[in-house]
C-alpha cells in the first residue's frame, strides 16, 4: 500500500468515515507530521500554530496597538472630548 494511501486510511478512520471536503494533500502530509488525523483537531492546532506564528511577526504592530488603545482609554477616563477642527 502506498504512504499517502495508508494516510488517507488513518484520516478516514479517525473521521468515522468521512473525508472533509477541503482535505488536501498537504493537509495529509502535515498531518502525518503532527500525527493528528482527527480533522477538526487537526484544523485547531493549524489554526494555535498560525496564530503563535502572526504574533511572532507582528509584535512591534501589537506593542503599537497597545499603546494607542491605552492612549484612547485613558483619554475615555479622563472624560475629555476633543471638538473637530473646522476647515
């Protein structure tokens, strides 16, 4: 039996028969890699990695969010409004 065969067949199994439709076979490779073939387990720890992987990327954007959703809610404490310039 062929390697992506028997990883169909552990996919299928462990999915009570039903194969998802947006299965790939990339999806079946990574998950071999990460001996999950329980489909909606499977898309979770895609779902943790891909989210652990954009946080580390994107750190210095998430430290400036911060700072300005503090900036905001501070000026929503101290009760300042703020008029519109007028052109």
């Amino acid at each position: 039996m062929g390697r992506i065969k028997e990883i169909f067949m552990q996919m299928y199994y462990a999915n009570d028969g039903n194969i998802p439709e947006g299965a790939t076979i990339g999806d079946l490779q990574r998950m071999e890699e990460m001996k999950i073939f329980q489909w909606q387990e499977y898309e979770r720890e895609k779902e943790r990695l891909r989210s652990e992987q954009s946080t580390l990327l994107n750190t210095r954007e998430s430290t400036k969010i911060a700072k300005v959703q503090d900036y905001w809610e501070a000026e929503l404490k101290t009760g300042k409004r703020r008029k519109p310039k007028k052109d």
